[in-house]
DNA sequence: ACATTCTAGTTAGAGGGCTTGCCTACAAAG
DNA sequence: CTTTGTAGGCAAGCCCTCTAACTAGAATGT
C-alpha cells in the first residue's frame, strides 16, 4: 500500500535526496564518494543530489578537505547538513521545566533547566526555559511532555476526576507557538517513558505501568504508543481492582482508604506509602495485581514495565493474574525526557526530508 | 518513511502497473483509455502497463467491444482481471462452518456451510466445506475466523484456563494449507467483528465488547485491531470486576456466582440469562460497568461498541464509569464473516499487486 | 452515398533520472 | 620522478513518462 503518489521522474528524485540526506544525518562530514558507497546510489546521482541540496540550504560544504591520514588520492570536499534547525524538546514536571534543542545529529546542542516549587510557576517559567534552550536558533517543532492527561486533539493538559493535577492547567502549544514555526507535539510523560522503553528494548507489544504521585499507564502496540481517542489511554486511576477488604474498589481509592494520599490533594504520599508496613503493601500489591491483571487481559503485553518512584520497590510482590506475564522494572533513565527527545529526532529529520521535497 | 527502496526506473514501471490493477480491481471491465482517466496516467503509459499485465497474465482482453451505446468512435477493447485466483473465508463457529471464495473485486464467488453439533465435528468438517468453496478454484490465500483465542504467531487455537472453549483444539493452518498455495491468517471472531465495525463506521479508536457464550473484546486503535503481543488482547473473562455482592471479582466467575452459567461447562446460560429478573441483570450490568470502566481508562475508545447475543439486550443497564463514553450496540450483521471477508479482500488485493512485480 | 464527428489506440519525440565506464586532478608512497 | 590510488566529472546509453500528432473505425447527418 506504500506509495500511492503518481510515478514521475520527480519521485526518483527525492528518493535519492532522502538516502543522501539521511546518510548524512547517520554520519555526518561525506565526500560525495563516500555518500555514494552508503547510500548505494552511484557517483553522478548522488553529485547532483548533492547540488540540488546545496541549493536548497540542506546541505552544505564543510570546507574541510580529506587527506586528513586517509592515505594517498585526489583531496575530497567533506558535505554535511547546513544549519538546518533543531526540534525543541522540553518537559514540564512538578519539579520543574527543562528544555532542550535537539539537532538532526540527535544530539543535545542546548539544555536550560528550572525547578519550581509550585505547579502554578509553570505557566511563567516555560517560556523562560524555552527561550533560553532556542537561543535564537531556528526551531522546526516541538515536542512536549506532560506530567498530566493531555487532550490528542489540541495538546492541551485536562483534568480528570480526582486525579492528581500536577501540572496544572497549561495550552502548552500555545505558550510555545512563538518559538518555533512549526507544530507542538505534545504527550503525557508516561507515553513518552514507554516510547523510551520501546526504543530501548525493541519489544512492540508490552505495557508500562507509572506508580509515583499520580498513577499512570502506557501501551505499546505493534511498536507504537497508543493513546486512545481522546489521548487519555492509560489513565488508570479510577479502574475497578481489589481494594483492602476484597471489595471492587477504584484504584486510586484504595491509596485513600489505606491514608496514603497527601493531605489536601489527590496525589500519593510517596514517602509515607515506601515507609508502610508489609500488610499494607500487601494490600497496595494486591491493588496493582488487579490492575495489571487488567491490562493483560485486555492488552496482552509481552511484558509489564513497572516504573516510577515506587512501582520497582513493590516489584517482586506484583502479579500478573491467570497469566503469566513477565513484570521488569524500567530501565531507561529520565525516560519521559529520552522518549520525547527520540520522538523529536525522528520528527525533525522527516521534516528535512519533506523540506527538500519542496 | 515511505518508500525505502532504492530510486529506479522499475520502481516507477511497478507504480503505474500497480494504479492501473487496483483501478481494475476497482470497476472491472475498462478500456485502455479509460483507465487513463480513471488512474490519472497519460495514454501510452497505460498502453505499455497492460500490456505487461497481460504478458504476466494478470489482465486479459475481455473480447468485449466497445460502442454499447456509448456513441460514435472507434471500438475499443474491454479488459478486466484474468482468472488470478481468490481468497479462501473460513468461519469456524460452535452451530457450524462456512466457507467462502471471495474474488479480488470483492465478489463472494462460492459458499458452504455446514452445520455441527459437537465442537468436535470441525476437524472432520472444514476441510469438506473447504473443498465445496474452492472447487478447484486457485486459492491466493486464507482468512479464518474462529470463535476461540488465537496464538497470534502459530494461528493455532488455545484454551486459557476457566474460559469457554467452544471450537476445541484445532490448527487451521495446517488443515488448510493443502487448499492453497499461500498465507492462512487465523483470528478470533470478535477481532474479525471489530474489524466490521471499523470498516462501516470508519471510527478509528473504540472497543468491541462482545457477550455471548463466550466474553470477548477487541481494541482498535488508531485504525487497526490491536491484538496485544500473543493474540490474547480482549481476553476479559478474568479481568477483575464488580462481583454480586460488591466484591472484587473475576468477570466470568460474576456468571458462575449467579448461576448463569451452563451446567458441566464453562460457557454462559445465554437463553436463561436473557430470561432473568431485573434485579440479576443490573448485577450483570455492573459488571459489565467494572468491564467497560476498564476498557474506557485503558484504552480510551471513542466509543463502546456491544455486540453479541445478549449484549445489545442489555444495553441501556451498561455504565462507562467515571468518564462518559458512548456506548452503541453494533451495527453489522455476520460481523465476524464480514470482517473477515475485508480483511482477505485487501490482502487478496495486495497479493496480486506483489505479484506484478515479480 | 459520403462527409463529418468523435473516440480508442499508436507512434514519435522530448525531457529527465539512473547507471556504467572512462577520464582528469591530485596527493602520498616508493 | 614514477607509481598508485582516490575524488570527482563527463559522456553515452537505457528506460520511464509525458505531450502532441496521427491512424483506425464506427455512428451520425445531410
């Protein structure tokens, strides 16, 4: 079903401008014949591939010239991306906002970060860190996690009924159009953490399960993240599980019942629940078996990724229900941070290559 | 990301062949020149890839002329698919087996069915029904249905514990594979049906609930069924949900404990349950509720589809939880077959555009 | 009866993209 | 100073699609 488009000569074209140019996003600083060599185009294309991208400001000379201990031959021209701008990655967390610019390398060419003590400096102190990350450089787009549920539609950040509100109410596409002239992408931090995951261990079908103030979930399918209709996918909070006396209980509920729940918030108290007693992580284990059982019944993941403040603490006492599913703690460090960084590269480098179809 | 092949002459030739098949597929029966119009291609173009087609054996001049009352001109010559084979659709179910052959333009061409009274007739059945639809016809591939999970990389049927078994023990792929010369895709039947109501509905995120003898589900997210990593997603019979007396509770046990369920079997009472008094049905109906709560925070369809003998009886009794959802009874007759039946048409289609290429 | 009109299909040529093969430029090694 | 080996350019050929013009042939109209 892949290419639908019409079949012209253009099309050709721009196959051979995206081996190029996505040969020199994987290793950057070519000569025109070592382009040739890992694209697998032959050494006239790619010379006028070449052209076509130096006209359009992808691709630039560097200057540089071989000979640099490469042996004896004719002085080559090293080309690589012009400078062609950068995605915008940033996270909104509790306890603070980071931004960072991500070029089409993948690498991490600026980083601002500011902690805040209150969910209601956030709406201050974004544009901030957005401003000190971009640095004038061009932004193509953005991407964005969230702390919170976030609306698939608009991007905004929702509320849900008695759950944790951390970040707050934010339009995070808006705060940030100024920056950039291209879209914001943004996602809750438990789908961005199970991207990372996914990246990171290649497994297309498991689940993820976030236990830290707010209790969150992701599901991967078939190599994607899956947030549903609204993007509300893996809100967990009010699923029906085993509560501590056996009755179907809501699960954030059960945190109420047993006092596990900040004074005045819907959040967890994560100290106080890691200090309870075994009967009481008992309970709290049984909790989380019904909910995993849950998302093995209905999602049938490969693996149940356990992450968040607390979650691999409780690690050995989760079950998995009628099924045997395997249960592992994340392993991926400042996952929401490394997914949307991941989704931003690749983002950024489909949108050099849509660049150079004109 | 579309399109990794390397740029060449045959990749465009392979693109023209492949708009003037699926036009063909489309509305059989066109001339040369109408294909032009229809598939958007210059005259020549079009010329050339019949003619290939037909060398391939793919296309054939009807011997049909033109001028049917389409006014003055010179006759033109009618061509439409050669004889290029079908796709063999099996439905397996506990009442019987059917079999069809559906064409590439989407025609069931033949059909048997043949009723069983014990799940253990079907070994002995499928293949009869099998060769009564294909009659010697060649048969590209096939597409079963099967009222009982399916292990997503054997398409084997397997029996989880405590959950009605109504087909039994059975290798489709094995059974069928003397009848073709190509794929078997085994599914389960719910999946099939959400596959349906996808295709008539066009909604890209919903559940599928189904309540028969069996409790099934599927998910579709973003425009495909998701069958989870084993092909056990929707597998709900033990998700944990509000039992008779409040307490937490295996969804199928919610049937055992209300005596519901048929004697020396695991399957559901179908005939006694639609016959209960109001107040065991609103015990159901909040079971299903602790179902459905578990299907809308997971997976956050736009809508919960409910299907199956006594599902749609039910649905006003059926709550969505915290969040409101919709909830609709489902809308396709033979879901499963109908499913099914799309799902081999386009890959039926599919097949024969591979087969252009060589 | 014969010219007109209109459509199906073919032919000719241009434009352009990709490849192979060969050539030039040029630096390091001997 | 010659040899060797690499970067890059040039020319020819292939082949795909397109436009434009042309041929074929039947219905219409006078």
């Amino acid at each position: 079903m892949c290419c639908v488009t019409k079949p012209s000569q253009e099309l050709l074209r721009s196959i051979s401008d995206e081996h190029v140019l996505r040969s020199l996003m994987a290793s950057r600083r070519q000569t025109r014949a070592e382009l040739a060599v890992t694209t697998g185009l032959s050494k006239p294309t790619v010379g006028e591939s070449v052209r076509r991208l130096v006209e359009l400001g992808l691709v630039a000379d560097t200057g540089e010239r071989t000979q640099g201990g490469r042996g004896r031959g004719r002085v080559g021209s090293f080309y690589s991306l012009a400078d062609v701008g950068v995605a915008l990655v940033v996270m909104i967390a509790p306890g603070g906002v980071t931004a960072e610019c991500v070029d089409a390398y993948g690498d991490v060419v600026s980083r601002s970060h500011h902690p805040i003590a209150d969910p209601a400096e956030v709406a201050g102190v974004l544009p901030v860190a957005a401003v000190e990350a971009v640095a004038g450089r061009q932004v193509r787009l953005a991407v964005v996690s969230a702390a919170d549920p976030v609306d698939r539609h608009t991007g905004r950040l929702v509320q849900l009924p008695d759950s944790p509100f951390l970040v707050g109410a934010l339009d995070p596409v808006e705060v940030l159009r100024p920056f950039l002239g291209g879209p914001v992408i943004v996602d809750n931090d438990v789908n961005w953490a199970a991207q990372a995951e996914h990246v990171a261990s290649g497994v297309a079908d498991f689940a993820y399960l976030y236990l830290g103030e707010g209790l969150g979930c992701a599901l991967v399918s078939d190599g994607e993240v899956r947030r549903g209709h609204s993007g509300l996918a893996g809100e967990i909070a009010h699923l029906i599980t085993i509560g501590p006396s056996g009755v179907a209980t809501p699960f954030i509920e059960v945190f109420g019942e047993l006092g596990l729940r900040q004074t005045g918030s819907t959040a967890i108290d994560v100290a106080r629940l890691l200090a309870a007693d075994d009967e009481v992580l008992s309970v709290v284990a049984r909790a989380i078996g019904g909910v995993v059982t849950a998302l093995v019944t209905l999602a049938d993941p490969a693996v149940v990724v356990v992450g968040g403040p607390w979650g691999p603490a409780l690690l050995d006492l989760i079950t998995t229900g009628p099924r045997a599913v395997a249960v592992a703690a994340a392993s991926v460090r400042e996952p929401s941070l490394t997914g949307a960084r991941a989704d931003a590269l690749s983002r950024l480098r489909t949108a050099l290559v849509e660049a150079s179809r004109g």
